[in-house]
C-alpha cells in the first residue's frame, strides 16, 4: 500500500494549458452570424416617431411598422457587422 501524500499540483506540461473544449466553445460564441432581432417595443417606438415625422397619417399603420422594423434591422447589422 502506498503512504505517500499524493500531490495536488498538475504536471508541468498541462499548466496554462485549456482543455480543447473549453477553447472550441469560446471560439464559437466570439463569433455570431446573425444580429438580434429588433423588439417589439423598439420597432413600436420607431414607428411612432416615423408616424408623427410624416404628419400623423390615417390608415398606414402597417407601412411604418414595417419601415421601423426595416430601419432597426439595417441598423443592427450595421452594428452587428
């Protein structure tokens, strides 16, 4: 039986050295290939203000829903990129 106190200390070729796993997954999260989606809210705030830019207009509420969410999404990829 041996007496002898095992040593807690890693062999000097593994010290400083990250597992492959653990190097992989920090790799793939730096880099992202999509940027996020707008909110909702976002998307409602910018259309509101493109809505009282244009004069408040009747009736076109889904043009500028749908010009809020084109504008965030060219702004986030412009961020994203």
């Amino acid at each position: 039986m041996d007496t002898k106190p095992k040593s807690t200390r890693k062999p000097a070729t593994t010290r400083g050295v990250k597992p492959a796993r653990a190097v992989a997954r920090t790799s793939a999260t730096a880099v992202s290939s999509d940027p996020p989606e707008p909110t909702h809210d976002a998307i409602a705030l910018r259309a509101h203000a493109l809505w009282e830019r244009s004069g408040r207009p009747g009736g076109r509420e889904q043009e500028f829903w749908l010009e809020a969410e084109r504008q965030l999404r060219d702004e986030a990829r412009t961020i994203h990129v």
